[in-house]
C-alpha cells in the first residue's frame, strides 16, 4: 500500500494576477494534509472517500481507463488524475494494474464540515498523483508533481491559476507565475506526458522560497481532531515572516469571484504589474530576512484588491473580513484578505517569533474565528509504513 499525503494552501500576495499566464503570487503551503491510500486490486479498480456514501469503479480497457458511474463532482479531479499518470505509465511500457484510491481530507472541520478554502481539489489531484506514481513505482520531483497535477487539472478546469497545486507539491513559501492553461490543454492532446513533464510552459514560474525543514514534523493531523483552538498548537518559526489566519464563517466560491472580476477580459496591465512588483518585494523579504517593509507591502496588496473590487463593481473584501483586517492592524500585526475574498479566510502577517496572543483575543473579540494553521514545511510526500501516521479509522 501507498500512502501519500499533500498539504492545503493559502495566498499571501498576488492571488488574482496570478490568474493571467506569466503573473506572480506568493503562497504558503499550510498543515494540514490530504492523504491518499493506493491499495493494490484485483480485476478493478476503486476510487473512494471518506464522508460520501458512493465509490467509483473502474478497469483497464486496452489503452484507455473505463469508469462504471458519472464522474462528476469530487471524483473528476481523482479521475484526471488517473487517466494523467496511467498516460506516462503506458509511454513507459510498464503493465497496467488495478488499485483502490481512498481519499480523506484533513483541510475542512472534521467536526462540523466547514470548509476554510485551503484548496482541497489541488490537493487531492497532487496527493493522487503520487500514490498512482508510487504503485507503478514512479518517483517524482516535486515539479514533476507539479506538472502532472496541473496536466490533469486542466481537462477538468482552465480557469484556474493551479497555485494550490504549485503549494501543495512543493510545501513552505511558493514564488509562483501560472502557465497558459489553454496552451497545456491544447499541448496534452498533441505531445505525450512524459515530452510534457520536459518542455517549457509559457508563463511558469515555481521557486520554493524558504529552506523550512521538510522532516520537522511528519505527524499527520488526525482526522477526528476538528480544528484547534487557539494556543494548541505550538509553532517553530524558521522562516523571517509568521503568518496567522483568522476565519470569517462565510464561504466564498472561488470560480464565481474570479469569473466575476475577470469578465471574460483580463485584468488591466498596470494592475498587473504593480501586483507583480509587490509580489518581487515580499520575496526579497523572504530571501534577506529584513522584514521592515512588510506592513507597506501587504497594506499595498489589499489596497490594489480594493481598486480591482471598484474597477469591476464586485466585492473581494467583505464586512467580516474587513473586521478581520481592521482588528488585526490595531494589534500591529500587517493584514489583508486571502484567495478570492468573498469570505473565507484572511491572513495577519508579522516578523516570525512575534506574539500573536492579543491578534487572536482581538479577532475572538470580532467574531472572527483564529485557526491553528501554521506553514507546512513539507509539500506532497510518500508515508513509509514507519512513518505512516495513525488512521483514526483504524481505531473505530
């Protein structure tokens, strides 16, 4: 059996430029894992996860992969991903096998459900990816990971940015620029995966960014375990900034916001390239460790979301979030939304070591929900059985 895990994400700066092929965001891959089990089988195959009440059945047909059901819903990503690294593993003469695919996802409440945008389907695609690579005995860098993930997800969806699968496979902080989607979709019809995993993609850019110790902690957060509350989690910041995310209780549909704000154009150039800039200053932060100017450059990044909110007539921050932001400033602490706004999650952003007691009193004062989400020091990674970390399920 194959057990692989990748961790959820969260943008820091850039997370509507990075929408246009060739512009840049900054990300954070976060702790908390999807895992996927890749557990040999018969004369079938099995893709399945925990919380729904369906699997999905499939078997090797010649050269293509046959499916029993409607792929719709959460199994498409699982699917894509499939179909991708079962694609390298025939350009690769190596024999088809039959598996089963158990997904479970740490990234939501495991008590109440909630789900805090940490971007779960990159998560999952790139946690497939690797159990199918491991089953054929494939090993892949973490770009390689990248790149297969982002092959399936664009026969899915070409509208996203693919920065929670660059954060997802590579762990700590991400410097990321998105490829154009519609020139891989179209490359993946007419080259193979493995020319694909090789050649160069118009527009990408992926760097990790920080040298956090990726055998920190391999200690997978249980399922059964919800989320924290504040102060459970203890932190060891290696990096020069800290980052803390507070939840509003409002979810945001990310392709609706993007699609909205887009309006079938892209965004304007000078917006571009001012978001770009800020995102080349942050990086300099990371990389120098003088972290002075970090207050400005986050006020900058959500005062260029607010001028794209008014450009395009939507809302990015809202009310919740704007208490979230509001509050956390009072305290010291730089702070903006995260992702595409809307609800969901913003992030306070301060030199790493600094006390983050009053932040979390002052958003428990506001209605603003602290989570104990810290920077994973590693991206996807195979679990040995030694390593493998106890399944609550095992225990039921």
């Amino acid at each position: 059996m194959i057990v692989t895990e990748a961790p959820g994400k969260l943008y820091v700066l850039g997370e509507y430029a990075v929408v246009e092929p060739g512009h840049r965001a900054i990300l954070i891959a976060v702790d908390r894992y999807v895992r996927v089990e890749a557990r040999p089988a018969e004369d079938a195959g099995t893709l399945f996860s925990t919380g729904t009440d369906r699997s999905l059945s499939w078997r090797h047909s010649g050269d293509v992969v046959d499916f029993d059901e409607d792929t719709a819903g959460f199994y498409r990503y699982l699917i894509a991903a499939l179909d991708t690294v079962e694609g390298l593993r025939r350009e690769k003469g190596i024999a088809a096998r039959h598996y089963e695919l158990h997904v479970s996802s740490h990234l939501d409440d495991a008590a109440t459900g909630t789900k805090f945008g940490l971007g779960s389907s990159g998560a999952v695609t790139v946690a497939a990816v690797a159990a199918i690579g491991g089953i054929y005995g494939l090993e892949f860098t973490p770009d390689q990971v990248y790149r297969l993930a982002m092959i399936a997800t664009v026969q899915v969806t070409r509208t996203t940015s693919g920065g929670d699968i660059a954060a997802s496979a590579l762990g700590g902080w991400v410097s990321y620029a998105s490829p154009d989607r519609q020139w891989l979709f179209d490359a993946s019809r007419e080259r193979s995966v493995a020319e694909l995993l090789d050649a160069p993609w118009p527009g990408l850019r992926l760097e990790r960014l920080d040298e956090l110790d990726p055998d920190r902690d391999d200690r997978a957060v249980p399922a059964t375990a919800g989320f924290a509350e504040p102060g459970d989690v203890e932190s060891v910041e290696e990096s020069p900034l800290t980052v803390r995310v507070g939840w509003t209780g409002e979810p945001a549909d990310t392709p609706e916001l993007v699609g909205r704000l887009r309006k079938d154009t892209a965004l304007p150039a000078d917006l571009l390239d001012r978001s770009d800039d800020l995102v080349e200053r942050l990086e300099h932060v990371l990389t120098s460790g003088n972290t002075d100017n970090v207050a400005d450059i986050v006020a900058a990044a959500r005062a260029l979301l607010g001028e794209l909110a008014q450009q395009r007539a939507s809302i990015i921050e809202t009310p919740e979030l704007t208490e979230l932001v509001e509050s956390a400033l009072k305290t010291g602490w730089a702070a903006k939304s995260s992702g595409s706004g809307g609800g969901d999650c913003g992030i306070a952003v301060g030199p790493a070591g600094r006390d983050d007691r009053e932040l979390e009193r002052a958003w428990i004062t506001a209605n603003i929900r602290p989570l104990p989400l810290r920077v994973s020091p590693r991206g996807q990674k195979i679990l040995t059985d030694s390593a493998r970390p106890t399944d609550p399920r095992d225990s039921a």
